[in-house]
C-alpha cells in the first residue's frame, strides 16, 4: 500500500498510528498533518506539518479527526485534488474487513492510554443516574433478578445497581477490563464475569436472563454487530425480558466508525435501531434521541422479548 498522511494528530490521530505500530504497519505513516503543528512537531520520529506542506507529498490523508469539521477537512482537500482516506481503507493492510477492523481498533483504543478517561468517568455519572435522567426511568422497569451489563468496561456503574440485583453478569470484550472488575468487585458475591468476542454471548445460557443493559458503549459499535448483539440478547433473555440499549443516533455518514465519526458514533439511527430489534425478536417498548455534545447523536432504547 502506498504511503499515507494522517490528518489529525490528537488522540485518534495516535492512536490510528499506535495500531499500525502494534501490527509492524507503522511504515505506511509519511507524516502527521495538524492545525496546531507549531505545538507538536513530531510523534515517534514522524513529522507534524502544516496542511499546506503535507499537500506537498502528493499523498492521501487518513482523516482521523472526529468533530463536526470532518466534512470540511475532506472538502478542502478535494479543492486541492488531493485524496482522503477513511481508516475502513486500511482493512486490505490488515487481512481483515471493514466491520472486524473496526472492532478491533476501538478495542485496541480503549486499551492504550484510556486509565485517563476511565478515572474521569466515575465522576461523571449523574447525567446516567441523576433525577430526570432519561436512562435511569427506563432502567428502573428492568427485572434485575438476573442482569447483563453489556460492556462494562470498569464498572463504573455496578455500585449503583449491585445491592438491588440478584445475579449480576458483566460482560466486555477486553480482558484487561474484566481482570480490573474481578479485582474491584472481588467481595461481591453475585456477580460473574465474562470477557466475549464483542459481537455475541455465545457462552451464556438460552432463556435465562431477566434483563440486559449498555449505556455508553454501544455507541461505538459497528451497526452488523449490533445486529449479531440483538439476535443473541433475544437468546439469551427469558421471554418477556427488556434490554435498555444506548446507541448512535449518527447518520451523517455511511462510512462513520469510531475512528472518524463525530465522538466515535458508528453509523446507526433510531429507525434503522428498531428495525433490527423487531428484526431479532423485539418489540420497541420505547425510544428517546438524546444529545451528547452534537444535538440528537443519540439514542436510547427499551426492547422487549416477544413472549410467544
């Protein structure tokens, strides 16, 4: 593959770059492009320049930004005959297709330099538990005999429902996650843990569960894995049992993923949500689009098992 310059280099930016250390891949990088250049002049031996410089290689750019300026950027590199890439570009490097890269990378995202980020989410739970939370009203009609929290990355939320559940079971694809849960919730004595391929709970028992939830982290996944999601949380529920999902609102760009779409949405909608969940076995007992820094990105939803 030919060479690339990646526009943008905050956080996504490298951590694009990191994943295609961690493969050997780190080669195909000519050079970073960023507006702030004159503060960051280089990341791990490759050079941070202007746009008008980085117009000088004649090279694609891998736009890694994820504002709402994504579209802008893209539209100024056109006027200069230029070529953008979105990371999906990059499956053919890595043997994989576009929906699997992208579970890989955001998984490998959530692991490098995300201690940060998980430290600040503790103290940023009244908007998911506080008084007029469109989550918690919601949260409070699930049966919580025997719960699924779906990516539960820290557990972050597991203490302020632990003590009202009966049996608790904290699933998330990334090990280090799961190790960091057993390790904070060791003395509960209903809670199991499950690290999962991140795109079904092959392992969990049909019929069994009373309820599921995910809040903050569905946002991210790839719309053909939500699918597979649904179809094994309908498996896995008794009939009649809800599942409270937060999910992306975002439809402003077919290729959105969590590596160029604004706050890492993936492409998905309210519309294109409930038809999936009817779809698998779903009723849609109630849905509310929510802002989340970008008016209406998002979405919860409340499912319910069809009984018969």
């Amino acid at each position: 593959m030919e060479k690339v310059i990646i526009y943008g280099a905050g956080a996504r930016g490298r951590g694009i770059y990191n994943y295609l250390k961690k493969h050997g891949k780190e080669d195909v990088v000519a050079g970073f492009c960023d507006r702030n250049y004159k503060c960051m002049a280089v990341f791990d031996g490759k050079k941070i320049m202007s746009f008008e410089e980085a117009c000088g290689y004649r090279l694609p750019f891998l736009v890694s930004i994820t504002d709402a300026d994504v579209d802008c950027v893209r539209q100024m590199i056109e006027r200069q005959n230029g070529k953008w890439l979105c990371f999906d570009d990059m499956a053919g490097l890595f043997g994989k297709d576009r929906v699997s890269l992208n579970r890989d990378f955001c998984a490998f995202f959530h692991i490098s330099g995300m201690d940060g980020y998980f430290e600040s989410a503790e103290e940023m739970l009244e908007g998911f538990w506080g008084d007029g939370s469109p989550f918690l009203k919601r949260f409070q009609r699930l049966d919580l005999e025997n719960v699924i929290e779906l990516a539960c990355g820290r557990g972050r939320h597991v203490p302020r429902y632990i003590h009202k559940a009966g049996k608790v079971t904290l699933v998330d694809i990334l090990e280090e996650n799961i190790e960091a849960c057993k390790k904070r919730f060791g003395n509960e004595k209903n809670i199991f843990y499950y690290c999962n391929n991140g795109y079904n709970m092959e392992k969990l028992v049909s019929d069994s569960y009373t309820a599921l939830f995910s809040y903050d982290a569905m946002v991210h996944f790839e719309m053909m894995d939500i699918y597979e999601y649904l179809r094994d949380i309908c498996r896995v529920l008794v009939p009649g049992g809800m599942a409270l999902i937060h999910h992306s609102n975002y439809t402003g760009d077919y290729r959105a993923s969590f590596a160029s779409a604004p706050n890492g949405r993936s492409f998905m909608g309210r519309d294109i949500f409930a038809y999936l969940a009817y779809r698998a076995g779903f009723e849609i007992v109630e849905q509310e689009v929510i802002d989340w820094g970008v008016k209406d990105l998002d979405c919860i939803s409340l499912i319910q098992k069809t009984k018969n």
